[in-house]
C-alpha cells in the first residue's frame, strides 16, 4: 500500500503540526489505520493565516495566463498518479474504485475549466450621461478565502473550492475532512509542484470546532466556503458575521423524484437504483425521497427492489463490487434507526435492512416501500443506501409534498408530458432540477442550493464569480 504521507500545507512547505496531537485514518471497509494525520495548532493556523495574505499578494499580481499555466500543469500531474490518488481515495474513504476514478477524473476537468474561465472575469464599460467621462466596472479577486469541506467526495468537494479561488486570483486555506485526507494532500501536492507560490494555498486539519472557529474569527480571511450539514452551516456562518465575510454555502439536501405514470416505469427504477446507491447513498445530490403516482406504485417498487438486491456490496477495491461501506460505523448504527423507524409506521422492507456483520462499516441497500410522510426518513437527510417510495394521488398532491420541507438542493421529475415536465420545474423549490434525467452536474454548471440547502453557487461562471468583488471607476 502506498498511501500518501499525511502533513499540513503552510507557507508552501510540508510539515507535521506544531503540537504532538494526530489522529488515526481508517478504512471504513477493513478497520485498518492508513495513517496518522497531524493536527495543526493556533500557531499553524495563524502562520497560514499570515502566509495567505503574502500569497495573496503575489497570486492577484500574476496574469491570468500565467495562472492558468500553473493550474494546467497541476492537471498533468494529476493524471500522472491519476491510479495511486484513486486507489487512496477509496481506501480512507470506501467507494468502489472505478467511482473514485471518475471521481478524480471530474475533479481535473473542474481544474481545468476554471483555470481557463479565469482569464475571462470581465468588466465592462458603461456609457456615461456625462460627455467626457469614461465609467468602468472591474472584476478582482475577493481575497484571502478559508473553505471547508466534508467527506464523502475528497477530490471533488475540495476542487471546486480551491480551483474556483485560484482562478480568481485569491489565496485559499482549506480545511479538508480528517477522514479522508489524503486525496486533497495529493491535490495540493500536484498545484505546488506545478509551481503556486507559497502562501497561495494550506491545507490544515484538526479538531473540526477549533480549527473552523480560529480561522473564521480572524479578519485576515475575506470569504468563508463551506460543503457540510445544515447546522454547521448555519453555526459557521454566525461566525462570519462578526467579521462581514461573505459565504458560500452547500448544505445538506433531501432530493424527491416525481415519477408519473407516463414514463418508462421500469427505465426509471434503473436509472434511480443507480442514483441513489452511488457512493454508497453518499451524495447531498442523492434521490432521497421517492413519490411514485399511485397507479404505478407496485410496478415502480419492483423493479427499484429488484436492481438494488442483485448489486454487489463488499470492498471498495475488489472487482465488481458496486457499492462499498459507509465512512464509519456511526453512520451504520443510523440507517438502522431508519429503517427501525419507519417500519414501526408502517413500512414495507422490501429487500436489505440490516447491517453486515464482520469488519468494516457495512449496510445493505434498501428499499421500503409505502413509508408515511411522519417517518423520520421523509424528513430527515438519511445520507445512505435507504430507499423510501410511497405513493401520490396527482400534480397538485405530489408538488405540495416534495415542497414541504426546508431543503432545497435538488430535486427530479420523470413525465412524457412536456408542458407538466415544465411544470414541475417551475413549481419545484430547489437549486437544481433535473427533468427525465439524473444528471445535474458538471464543471461548466451552477451546483448549489436554496432555503436551508444553502446559497451561492459552485461550478459554472456563477463559481468563479463568488470569488470576485466589483469595483466601479469613473473617470473624466
């Protein structure tokens, strides 16, 4: 096993923190430790701070095409140890490789296509009422930026935050998740070998309370970046406000699919087993509440059941396996609260349910079937292989129930009926719809939320704009 070497990112040099404090990583399939991870003090958290504003310094001055040239050269380097980082990544992390492939390989193209969206942050020109007087609109880089993020996609969730302040000419200081750092060391390896002035980017972890709460307390930082749940989300940005830092926000979601009776009933139970059991049910994007027009149900249920039981679970690095482990045992001991409690409202297990007995973090894929609007799971963000359909009589019933709730990151809807498609999409309160489809993300679009899912975007130009301020100038 060649598992990367575990160190803090500070003033562009690779060390161990200050204090002796560290923690094991564990693979969630085997409870083997992969590593010790150290963890910074307030003495390397202030030196990040202090070298962010430094790096700050030197990046901002830089052309954008020199930028971009460091940012694709970190690219290559990525797709030279494309294999070992995947291999790692499923390791501290459990999903099945050729996911953690796919994964990484998303995470360079996002690289890639802000460090070429940075060479156009535009202004623009306004036409004066004044003869004489010239008025411009710039576009410059907010500042240092501080982000954290959670870890159910190492590559990803860290790409889109580092890769969106780079190519906007800001330093960044990011806290990765302690449970699976090694892919985001990787990455940060890759960006300073391709030469990124120190200072430009660290990479700290620690105790996730007092590493978030120093770095956000300092006026240093001119913008926070966060990918987590929705009460830490809501605490992080109470703390930015004592310093007026502007945010970005992508919290937890709790999708619903619409299937009417028009559609391919059985084409969309495939495509959903695939959906939801990716990552293990993993994903804040994850079809998490399944609304299926009543005259359909039992046919829907079926094949949705049937799929999910012939899936391979087992090691992320064995072949063939097609969903692994949860991130730990604590989240195993959750779906089984689940699935306890919606069968005591009278859900039907229609296959999976239990936890796997022997090592590692384990939980079959399961559906239930006629799960009540009451059980906890139609509520809460379940974040794993558990899949309640129920039933819904028409437009209005089935909108009004996907609507009830606080989230709002995705959603999805399935009709041959265009003018209802349309409908849907209008109606439907979320940040990201995707119609007869499954696919909502890619490094050219918007990915972000509304109401308690958070706001602002990542991906897309809206990505690149969360990292930019604007600054007028008239001149005569």
């Amino acid at each position: 096993m060649n598992y990367e070497k575990l160190e803090l990112l500070i003033n562009g040099e690779w060390r161990c923190g200050s204090s002796s404090k560290n923690e094991p990583v564990i693979n969630p399939a085997t409870d083997e430790v992969l590593g010790l991870l150290p963890h910074a003090d307030s003495s390397d958290l202030d030196q990040a701070l202090s070298s962010s504003v430094d790096g700050f310094h030197v990046w901002r001055n830089m052309a954008p095409i020199e930028r971009q040239a460091i940012m694709e050269k970190a690219a290559r380097l990525l797709e030279v140890r494309h294999e070992e980082i995947a291999i790692n990544l499923t390791l501290e992390m459990g999903k099945p490789l050729v996911e953690s492939r796919l994964e990484l390989g998303v995470a360079i193209g996002v690289l890639r296509w802000y460090a070429e969206e940075g060479k156009r942050a535009y202004g623009r020109v306004i036409p004066s009422r004044i003869p004489g007087v010239r008025q411009m609109v710039f576009k410059e880089p907010v500042g240092p930026v501080i982000a954290f993020v959670s870890w159910n996609f190492p590559a990803l969730n860290v790409m889109r935050k580092v890769a969106g302040a780079l190519a906007a000419g800001c330093s960044i200081i990011i806290k990765a998740s302690e449970e699976t750092p090694a892919t985001c060391i990787a990455i940060a390896r890759a960006l300073t070998q391709a030469g990124l002035p120190a200072g430009v980017l660290s990479l700290v972890f620690g105790v996730p309370a007092e590493v978030s709460s120093h770095l956000v307390a300092s006026p240093v930082s001119r913008k926070l970046s966060f990918t987590g749940s929705v009460p830490v989300g809501a605490h992080l940005q109470k703390l930015a406000a004592d310093t007026i830092k502007r945010c970005t926000l992508e919290l937890g979601g709790h999708s619903p699919v619409i299937v009417f009776e028009d559609c391919d009933v059985e084409s969309v139970a495939k495509q959903a087993v695939s959906a939801k059991f990716r990552n293990a049910g993993q994903v804040c994007v994850s079809p998490t509440r399944f609304y299926v027009q009543e005259s359909v149900l039992d046919r829907f249920a079926e094949a949705f059941a049937e799929a999910t039981a012939k899936l391979k679970i087992g090691n992320g690095m064995d072949a063939g396996v097609e969903i692994g482990p949860l991130i730990a045992r604590r989240r195993v001991i959750e779906m089984q609260k689940f699935v306890s409690n919606a069968v005591d409202q009278g859900a039907e297990i229609m296959t999976g349910g239990n936890h796997i007995e022997g090592k590692g973090a384990f939980f079959e894929p399961t559906v239930l079937k006629n799960v009540p609007e009451s059980a906890r799971i139609m509520n809460d963000e379940p974040f794993g292989p558990v899949a309640p359909i129920t039933s819904f009589k028409d437009f209005d019933d089935v909108m009004a129930r996907a609507n009830r709730l606080s989230f709002g990151l995705s959603a999805y809807g399935f009709t041959a009926n265009g003018a209802r498609g349309r409908a849907i999409a209008a109606q439907i309160e979320a940040g990201m719809f995707g119609l007869n489809s499954f696919m909502i993300a890619s490094p050219e679009t918007p990915f972000g939320g509304v109401n308690h899912s958070g706001y602002g975007s990542e991906g897309g130009i809206e990505g690149l704009d969360a990292y930019l301020r604007t600054k007028f100038v008239t001149e005569s």
